[in-house]
C-alpha cells in the first residue's frame, strides 16, 4: 500500500474525514510541527480537539521532532532528527500544507533527494497575498513550482496557483471539506422562529480582520426588537467589542459566548438562523460549509475564499466589507428565512469529493517523481 506522510501545523479537527477516506486507500502518517507544550500559543486558543486523535482514526498521528527557533512574532521549525530524515525517506508520497517554515524546505530537499513524490495542499488565494511581488512572492512561487502536483479547495486557490506559475495539468481542485453528517444531521429538528426574532450569529477569533465591530454595528442598524446576535471565539478585541456593544445599547441583545470545543459547534449553530462572516481577508472561512450544512443563511464577504465556490448556493448572501452593505445582506437574510433549507446545495460537496482529488495527485506525484 502507498505509504503517505502529511506534514502540518495542526491537527485540525475538520480535516479528520478527509483522512479518514485516505486511510482506506493509503497508508497515512499525519506528521504535525506543534508540540503539546506550544499547543496553546500556537493554536491561538483553540481547545484540544484541535491536538488529539479520534480513537477510530484510520490513520497514524504523532508530532515530528524538530528544533523551534525564535524569530519575529512566529517561531520557525528545523528538521533535525536522522530518524525523522529517514522516516521521511521511506514514503511514497509528502503531502506539504506549508512553505513558509525552513522545515517544509527541508523535507522537500529530502524528497528531490529520495525521488519522493511530493503534493502541496494549498488553500490562500490572491487577496491574502501580503506579499504579491519581491523575494517572498519568488521564494512562494518557486516552493511550489517545485512540488510533482498541487491540490487546491476551491476556485480562488486554484486562481492563486496558477498565478504562481504552476501549470494547471497539476492542479486538482477540490471542495474544501468538513464533517458533513456532523452538521447536517442538526437539520432535521425544529429551526429557530422568527416569532422570537431573528438570531443572527458569528462564529470565529475576535480579531480585527474578522471585522466583528461591523457586524455588531450592520446590526444596530438593522435589528429588531427581538432580533439577537450571538458571538462565539476568544480574542485580542474583546474588551473593545463588549464596550462597542454598550455603547450602542445593546446589552440585552447582543451575547458574547466566549470560544467553545469544535464537538459543541453543531448544536450552537442550530440554534440560530444567519451566520454572518465579514472578514477583510480569509483563506476560506470553514464555519461558512459548517453553518449551511446546518441548514442556516449565511453573509459572507466577497473577500473570503469560500465566497467565489459557494455564491450561487441557497440561502448565501455575497456582502462587501463596509456597514452598509452588510446591514443591507442581513436584511435580505431576514426577510427571505422561511425556516431551515432542508437540503443545502454544500451537501453535494462531501469530504470524499476531496479526498479524490488527492488520490488522484498522489498517483499523479507518483508518476512524475520516478521519471
């Protein structure tokens, strides 16, 4: 059986089914950088279920041994172990969901030494670029220019690498992929009414590129009188949302729920009716696949890479990033809810259809790596 090493930062919990399906056709090692003493600061809050290893997974977990270095405000990792040089050497396939980390050179070099087929992962598109041209855009661009093939969620990705100068007959694009049954099977009980008001919610790091003071103030210019905001996720702005939601007069409306495990998300986001995620710049933005396979409404920026896969779905309102327009894309949210969609258009998007994509890079990778 191919043998298969995934190298990331994390373990992140939605990526589980994906390598469970891979596990039934591969043998796969998920080898991740963040040891269990950094996992706090470097998950950035995040709680375990976002380190551990299901009890069923059909796959190898464990973290690589490297040496952490200091530098600027994110520690880098070298590969120093022979073991692990050696572990890395024996794979068929290297999966690298990274670039920007001395480690993930080092085991690209390891593979070009060892005619080891290597596959990125690679989920940023163009508006995250922060740098689009000079030597980190070159070094980007080279990294995966250098990889036998690349596998991207999503059509802004595939945008993005293209644009790195990666010829497309390597890239497989697939759809960014969560837990669907875990969501979806929260769609089937009694929705929120709108007798009570409509329940807005946002889910995510009260950070500021998440643009959550917009949010809470598109719905102080929006809300009625029995219309409700809910706030979930930790973060550096906190204290200034929960003084922003003072001032507006919004204490009895508006409900700061701090962060939760990724198990109790379902349940939270079936209690509500629109999502809203209005962030500056996103990668993805998963909580998006998450809230409409739980059969919710979403607001989302057009900046957000999910927005360009998902706009033409049901129940998806595409918004700009100003007060204005997102008031106006709650307000059609709103006024369209007709109770949960009981069969959302992200259904038709399940982890296998990802996992594909990736068995078929594999034995593209395989092919060209021994020529």
């Amino acid at each position: 059986m191919t043998r298969v090493t995934w190298v990331t930062n994390l373990a992140a919990p939605y990526r589980i089914p994906v390598w469970n399906i891979l596990g039934e056709y591969v043998n796969l090692h998920v080898r991740t950088l963040v040891q269990e003493k950094n996992f706090h600061r470097d998950a950035k809050g995040r709680a375990r279920d976002w380190a551990d290893k299901p009890e069923d997974a059909k796959y190898d977990q464990a973290v690589l041994r490297s040496k952490r270095v200091p530098f600027s405000r994110r520690p880098l990792n070298i590969l120093v172990s022979l073991d692990e040089v050696r572990d890395m050497a024996r794979s068929d396939v290297i999966v690298l969901t990274g670039w920007h980390d001395p480690i993930y050179w080092q085991i690209l070099l390891v593979a070009k030494i060892t005619r080891t087929a290597t596959v990125g992962f690679y989920e940023s598109i163009l508006a995250t670029h922060t740098h689009r041209r000079g030597m980190i855009a070159r070094l980007r661009a080279s990294f995966f220019r250098s990889l036998d093939s690349v596998v991207t969620p999503g059509v802004a990705a595939t945008e993005a690498i293209v644009a790195m100068g990666v010829r497309r007959e390597r890239i497989f694009e697939g759809f960014n992929a969560i837990d669907i049954e875990m969501f979806s099977k929260l769609n089937q009980g009694d929705a929120p009414s709108q007798e009570g008001g409509h329940s807005f919610l946002f889910v995510g790091r009260l950070i500021s590129l998440k643009n959550v003071d917009l949010i809470i103030k598109a719905f102080a210019r929006i809300a009625n009188a029995r219309d409700s905001l809910t706030i979930v996720g930790g973060g550096e702005c906190l204290n200034m949302l929960e003084n922003l939601v003072r001032e507006l007069d919004l204490l009895d409306r508006v409900t700061f729920l701090g962060p939760i495990e990724y198990k109790h998300l379902p349940d939270e986001l079936a209690k509500h009716s629109t999502l809203i995620l209005a962030s500056s710049t996103e990668v993805w933005g998963l909580v998006v696949n998450e809230a409409l396979a739980t059969g919710l409404h979403v607001v989302v920026s057009r900046n957000c890479g999910v927005a360009s896969s998902v706009a033409h779905m049901h129940g998806v309102f595409i918004t700009e990033n100003d007060v204005e327009h997102v008031a106006q894309s709650m307000t059609l949210s709103r006024s369209s809810w007709n109770g949960r969609i009981n069969k959302p258009d992200i259904l038709k998007h399940p982890p296998k259809e990802l996992a594909d994509q990736f068995l078929l890079a594999f034995d593209s990778g395989l092919g060209l790596s021994k020529k």
